[in-house]
C-alpha cells in the first residue's frame, strides 16, 4: 500500500509540472484515472478529446462523454479518419500505428490552437510488454505517459481508480472493433458495423467482457469460462440472430485478452529476423 501511496504522489507531482494538459481519452479505465488525476491536480487546465470513427462502439462513446462530465473535465469529441486510410483498412500487423498517428496529428493541431504544451495518453508499465505498436506513433508525436513514467500498473491504476471512486474501476479492457478482424483481412465499415451488432446484442444479455472475432462468415464469440454456460444455454437464440446480421457459423471460446496479438508477434519476429 505505501508503495501505491508513493506511485499516486508521483504521478500527481509529474502532472503538476505540466501546467496544462490534453489527455487522448478513451473512456478506458486507463485514461479515466489519468483525466480524473490531471483535472485535480490541475484545477481543470485540462482538455479530455475523444476519437469518433466507425471503429469506436456506440456504447464506448456514449461512455466516455458520461464519465469526462462525472469528473467535471472540458471534453472534445472529434472525427478521426483511420477508415479512409488504405494502409490501417488493409489490416497489417501494425494497424494501430496508422490509428494512432492519425488521432496524435489531430491533437497536435488542436494543442497549438489551445496553446496547450502537453499530450498524454494512458500507456501503463504493463502495456509495455503486450504488442503495442501505437507506442512508435506516440514516440513520433511526442505524447507522454504519465501512468507509465509513474510506473503505474494496471492492478495499480484499478487500485486507485477505485479509490477514487470512478465507476468504471473495474471495467473490462475494451479495444476498438477493428481488433476483432485478423490481421491480414480486409477491414470493412459493413464488418465493423456487424461486429458492433453481434457484440451490442451479447452484452444486452449481461455478458460485459467478450469479443466476436470476424472471420468471414464464422464468428467466434470469446468469452469468460462463467460466461460459456450462458452462451450454451441461449445458443438456438443467439445462432438465430447472428444468422439475421450476416454470420452462418458460430465458434465458441473462452476469452483470452489480445489472443490475435499472439499470431502478429509471430509473423514480427519471422520479419525481423
């Protein structure tokens, strides 16, 4: 406890310096504390932006605007145009480069407009050891990482997101749709918007952490060992309705966070080599 103690001091001494601050925020349980700490500490010289694109759930930004207000930050949503960008809709490995880069140049211009000196994002010390490759991105653009220079982990930033009694504290990591797709397929606004179908319906039926992964006309819907028995029991139902969106074949498997990572670590290292 006394070394979460001093991580939150720290954390709060590194954002003091920076006087302002626009936070790229998500509505991640990631970025919610960072915004929260920052608009603190900062007595609200702090700006939240969100991205809006076809790869975001409706669900997620609806989210975020409810929580940047619960905090009481300033809050941008802007468009992002990812999807008109053939080298992110041809799906490599490194997609989340093109999406990033493309969110890091629009709040770049929005920081010279505001005049506002600092970017941050809600890259942890975890983070650094999964596949990221919007780290490069924010490299390029400068963006900094508060959580991470604190050496805040994601147990950590839970910890104290509870603490600080942010609603979200326990909330599921929640990628954008377009990781649903494996890497070398074809993103599409109609697979996307399918995905956003398929997976707005599941979680109508209380199943909050899950994932419907996109292959052609199978979709494998992932999701926690407690939740299997639910999808078991509802299946003629849940068969039936993703028959009605576009899917013929349904997969079932338990939920393994990232699990399309494991194939692009694979394919980077034979690459490099």
């Amino acid at each position: 406890m006394k070394e979460l103690e001093y991580k939150y001091k720290n954390l709060k001494s590194i954002i003091r310096k920076l006087r302002t601050l626009i936070v790229a925020f998500s509505g991640g349980i990631d970025s919610a504390l960072l915004l929260k700490v920052a608009n603190d500490t900062l007595e609200g010289q702090v700006l939240a932006v969100t991205a809006d694109s076809p790869s975001i759930p409706r669900r997620e930004l609806e989210q975020a605007k409810r929580i940047a207000k619960n905090i009481g930050a300033r809050h941008l949503i802007i468009q992002t145009d990812e999807t008109r960008n053939g080298n992110y809709m041809i799906n490599p490995f490194n997609r989340c480069y093109f999406c990033k880069s493309e969110l890091y140049s629009k709040l770049l211009e929005i920081a010279m407009r505001e005049k506002i000196k600092y970017i941050a994002n809600g890259t942890n010390l975890d983070d650094l050891e999964d596949f990221r490759p919007g780290l490069k991105a924010a490299q390029e653009y400068q963006i900094i990482s508060p959580l991470k220079d604190a050496n805040l982990t994601k147990n950590d930033i839970r910890a104290l997101a509870k603490r600080s009694n942010l609603e979200i504290w326990d909330k599921p990591a929640s990628p954008c749709l377009s990781s649903r797709i494996p890497y070398g397929q074809e993103i599409t606004l109609q697979k996307l918007a399918i995905i956003e179908e398929a997976e707005d319906f599941l979680k109508d039926m209380g199943i909050e952490e899950l994932r419907v992964r996109h292959f052609g006309k199978k979709a494998r819907i992932e999701v926690n060992k407690k939740n299997l028995n639910t999808i078991n029991e509802f299946f003629p139902f849940i068969d039936n309705k993703f028959k009605t969106i576009g899917f013929d074949e349904i997969e079932l498997k338990e939920f393994k966070s990232g699990s399309l990572n494991t194939f692009s670590k694979l394919d980077l290292q034979n690459k490099t080599k």
